[in-house]
C-alpha cells in the first residue's frame, strides 16, 4: 500500500461549480499536509498546508483535514478556467525531511 | 527572481551520455530537495541537503546519481550512463530550516533516446 493514495483521474467541471479533491494515507506520523498545484510542463506551486484537523480556508480554497480517518480534502469554490491544473497532495512529519505526494488529478474547468 | 531555478528547462540525451543539472534555491533557504516525477505520478524524493550536506538520500537514487551542493548555495544532480527509465521531470525545491513549505522550481524535463 502506498503512504498516499489520490485517485488520479482526470475531472471536469463547469465553470462556476465545486471542485472537491481528496487523499487518503496510511502513515499515521504524518503531521503536516499541504496541497500543490501543478500547470502543464511546470513545477508544483504550494496553494495551502495545514497542519491541524478541521478546515482552512484562502478565498476560494478550502483544505480539510481529518486525522482520525487518514483523510484530506480540497475543495475550489466558484471554479475558473484559471483553475484547470493537476492539484497534487503531499504530507510530511516533522524529523523525515521529505513531502510524500499523491499521484494527481488533473483538473478541467470548462467556460 | 526570487524563486528557485533550474537549468536547464530541457534536456535530451542519448543513452548512456551523463548529464548534469543545476538548481539554485530561494537565497536565504538552507534545505534543498531533489525530487522525479515521471508522467502522471507525484514527485518522488531523491535527497536532500541542510547547507552543503547531504543528510538524506532515497533509495531510489541509485550509484548512477549523485548529488552536491559545494558551498551549500546552487546544487547539482549528475545522472551518469543514463538509461531510458531515467526519463523524467527532475525537480528542485528548497525551504527554510524549520518551515515545512518547499518551494518548487520549474523542473529539468529530461528525455533519453
């Protein structure tokens, strides 16, 4: 079993809908979770990290985590074209130096 | 700039050439990351650098590779006899110590033929 699993495929929305993202881990020692964002032929871009169980938000972005049950989400309100991007999870602990990732999902927001 | 740079942005090879890419982390970042990441999967760690040593390194990161980061500021990763399953976007981050937010540069896409 991998230490992060993310249903890699591919989701298109409409424009103005919920995009709503997930991972699942099998580490409990993870203890900082973030999500990236990744444009065709480009490098991850950290969009938000949380280290806590509960919500975050940032504008339109809103990351959950819940410990108990090894689960995160994403959800991207009030989509854009903008939007359309592989949206990668990654976590990490304290003491390993390195962010375990998720396979992807590729993201299409059509106008 | 202040972001993290790679060069170079692409690189094709014939098998069995070595290659040498160059990373030069956000400044004042002492930690520097290597990761891979092959078409449609995550990045993959390979090994990272605290200033100039090299404190971690993945299995993943086989003799063929080697990484340094001489006067812990720019970084390079030498792929030598390279193969065909060495085809990849080769990645470069870099964070504060302490922070947990690494910071990507736009990767080294490399092909071998």
């Amino acid at each position: 079993q991998k230490e992060v699993e993310q249903d890699p495929g591919p989701l298109s929305v409409p424009e103005g809908a919920i995009v709503s993202l997930n991972c699942t881990y099998s580490n409990s020692a993870f203890q900082y979770f973030m999500w990236y964002r990744q444009y065709s032929r480009k490098g991850p871009e950290l969009l938000m990290y949380t280290y806590s169980s509960g919500n975050k938000e940032d504008g339109r972005f809103t990351a959950q985590v819940d410990k108990s049950s090894k689960y995160i989400s994403l959800f991207i309100r009030d989509s854009q074209p903008s939007d359309s991007a592989t949206y990668l999870c990654a976590m990490g602990y304290y003491g390993n130096n390195r962010l375990a990732f998720g396979k992807g999902n590729q993201v299409v927001v059509i106008p | 700039d202040t972001g993290v740079s790679q060069d170079p942005r692409h690189k094709i090879t014939k098998r069995g050439q070595n290659v040498t890419f160059r990373c030069d982390p956000i400044s004042e970042h002492n930690r520097l990351y290597w990761y891979r990441q092959t078409l449609g999967q995550g990045p993959e760690f390979l090994t990272y650098f605290q200033n100039e040593a090299q404190l971690e390194k993945s299995r993943l990161l086989s003799d063929r590779f080697s990484a340094e980061r001489p006067k812990g500021s720019f970084s390079t990763l030498e792929i030598q006899r390279t193969e065909q399953g060495d085809s990849a976007m080769y990645l470069c981050a870099s964070s504060l110590q302490g922070s947990t937010e690494a910071f990507f540069g736009q990767g080294t896409r490399l092909t071998v033929v």
